[in-house]
C-alpha cells in the first residue's frame, strides 16, 4: 500500500488539521495547480499543509476550520 500525500498534518500535540476543512483552502480553475492556500498565498498540486511542511519544516500555523 502506497503512503503518502495524506489529508491530514499533525499538528499541536498530536491533532490533525485537514485543508479540505480549514476556511483557507481553495480548489482553483488551473488544472496544473488544482488545489491552492489563501493564507499563506500559493496553488499546488499536492494538498498546501504538504507543502508548508516540506519548505517549512514545520506544521502548518494557519489552519483554521470552516464554517460550514
């Protein structure tokens, strides 16, 4: 089984954020960046916490849920 691009980033003490519920994700129109982040400004392939992790070397700091 394949491992990897999970929806979820531990964050805090263990908990879990997941982009497709914070209030900060975005699906965009551009099929080559499909998914984007307007906290922190960028589209991306992979989900935005994945990309915040690897360039930051830290969990993502601006997860906030959405209010549905």
């Amino acid at each position: 089984m394949k491992r990897g691009n999970s929806l979820s980033a531990p964050v805090n003490g263990g908990t879990h954020n997941h982009c497709m519920k914070c209030k900060h994700f975005y699906v965009t129109w551009d099929p080559a960046f499909p998914r984007g982040c307007r906290a922190y400004g960028f589209k991306t392939v992979e989900l935005p916490s994945a990309v915040v992790l690897r360039s930051s070397g830290q969990h993502c700091q601006s997860y906030e849920t959405k209010l549905v």
